[in-house]
C-alpha cells in the first residue's frame, strides 16, 4: 500500500496545534509598508486560527499533521 503524500504547499503555510488546531501566519506582512497604517501592521503579525470549514480540506492535504 502507498504512503499518502503530503501537500508541502499547505505544509509550509499550516500547523497544527496541541489541541488540533491549525495555525497560519496572515498575509500581505511582507513589502510596500509604508502605505500600511502600524495598527493594520501589528494585526498581521499575529498568526490566526483556521476555520471550521477549512479544516476539513486542509486535513486532507496534511494527512500527517
């Protein structure tokens, strides 16, 4: 029988917590800053949970964790 294979897209953008939640880091943190006010600056630093119904597709692509 076959292994199944891990989405290493999804690998490098969730983890899974201790309790089986996944984690992800916001985007747009990364250029063109000035613009950007702190506040919305400091909000993006903050890694954010996944929802309820995305978990199900990301389980599927991250059979491992």
């Amino acid at each position: 029988m076959p292994k199944i294979k891990t989405n290493r897209a999804a690998a490098k953008r969730f983890r899974k917590t201790g309790t089986g939640k996944f984690v992800f880091s916001k985007s747009h943190a990364n250029h063109i800053l000035t613009k950007k006010t702190t506040k919305r600056k400091r909000s993006l630093r903050q890694s954010q949970i996944l929802s309820n119904s995305n978990k199900k597709m990301i389980k599927l692509l991250l059979p491992n964790g």
